[in-house]
C-alpha cells in the first residue's frame, strides 16, 4: 500500500490500527465491568467443581461418573449439563454376587439329595436348567436395579432416579437454588475403608430430604453440592437464572 509523503501524515493502514488501539483502550462503562467481574466470579465455582471431579472416572459401570458423555435421562434439557452421576458403591454388590456364585455351583451336590434319584435323569436336567435360569434371573434383576439406581447432579438441579422394576420406578428433583442443606455421613467399618455413605439433601421444594444412600465419596458430593449452590447464588444476584 503506498505511504503517506509526508512520514508524518498517517497512512489508509495506520487509521484502521489506531482506531483499533483506540477502542481496545477506551474505558469500561461501569455496567460492562460488573457484568464481566459477575461472569468471572460464577465461573470460579464452576471451575472448582471442576477440579474437584478431575479425578473422578468416566467408565460407564462405574458407580461414580464425571461428566459423562453417554448417559442421558428422560427430563433432560436442551443444553444441560450433567455434572455427576452416582450409584451405590460396588462393595454393596458383594452380597447378591456372592449369593449368585453359590447358586452357580450348587447344581454340583444335587446328587446328594436323595429325593432327585426318584425322577428320571431328563427330569432332573429341566430341573438343573430352570435353576441356572432362575439364577441368571435374580442377578439381572439386582444388576438393574444397581445400574439404574441413580443419583444425578446437573448445573441446575439434583436428581434421584429410584428404579424398582421395568414398570415401575420413582424420580425426585429439586432445583439446586432450593437446596438449605447438605450433609454427609459415612458410618462403620465398611464405609470408612471404602469411603462411602449416606448424602442428606435439605431443600425447599415439594420434597424437604432427598436421601442418597451408600454412595462413594459423600464428602466429594458435599463439596460439589456446597460450589453449585454458590454459582446459583452468583447467577441470582446477577439476575440471570434460567
């Protein structure tokens, strides 16, 4: 581009950069430095939140989920983001699992129930095969009930999926703007050498105490639960909750 003769003069170019540096440096209104100071102060919780969940993993049967990419639930909106995703913790599962291993093999001492010898061998096969069946049933069933028995934290509202059969099941939220309180309990032996417990959530909806119970890492929840609050607290005084 040709210059200005006179070096002195300012060039075409030179206009269009000094009006740039002259806007970068023209001073914030106070409305825009309180609404960009709002914007960073909601975003620290939400930044700390998480921190807290880095480690946390993100297999699917895992019984504590961050930030999933796969699981999704019915009332979810547009654009929600899920936050956490807890179910009970694996150590709750040793009971039904082990009851199942022992159904597995108890088919290999029928042959000293004397009462079996009286029925012919393809008898006592049906009979074997309905047990296995039986068996395969009951874990199923307790699978299900562990995977979709669910806790879900988003960035607006917790909610508690208490799945009972295919037919039947019970949902319970609350926004996180009514929550009063949270607390954490982690009781016995059990509990405290595998970390997990019981999360009571105080709120002001239609449901006062949603209780979470045997969870991993209740405190972990608390912390979360304790910065959620705190960024819908941020967002209410800047007026912009959904």
């Amino acid at each position: 581009m040709p210059r200005a003769s006179d070096l002195n003069d300012i060039a075409p170019d030179d206009v269009v950069t000094k009006k740039v540096e002259e806007e970068v440096a023209k001073p914030i209104e106070p409305e825009e430095k309180i609404t960009r100071v709002s914007k960073s102060a909601s975003g620290e919780y939400r930044q700390k939140v998480y921190e807290l969940i880095k480690g946390a993993t993100k297999t699917p049967l895992s019984a504590l989920l961050a930030r999933p990419k796969i699981f999704n639930f019915d009332s979810r909106e547009e654009n929600e983001e899920i936050i956490l995703v807890l179910r009970r913790h694996w150590f709750t599962n040793l009971r039904w699992i082990g009851i199942f291993g022992l159904m597995l093999v108890a088919p290999m001492f029928f042959g000293w129930v004397p009462l079996l010898d009286y029925f012919p061998w393809n008898y006592r096969l049906v009979f074997v095969l309905a047990w296995y069946l039986i068996s395969l049933a009951m874990a199923f069933e307790q699978f299900l009930s562990w995977y979709f028995n669910v806790f879900v934290i988003t960035e607006e509202r917790v909610i508690d999926i208490d799945f009972y059969n295919l037919l039947d099941k019970k949902i319970s939220e609350a926004k996180i703007g009514m929550i009063q309180d949270v607390t954490a309990l982690v009781e016995g032996v059990s509990q405290t050498m595998f970390n997990y417990g019981t999360v009571l959530i105080q709120t002001a909806s239609e449901i006062p105490v949603i209780k979470i119970e045997k969870i991993p890492n209740p405190n972990l929840v608390l912390k979360v639960l304790q910065q959620m609050r705190g960024e819908e607290e941020q967002e209410e005084m800047e007026g912009r909750i959904r």
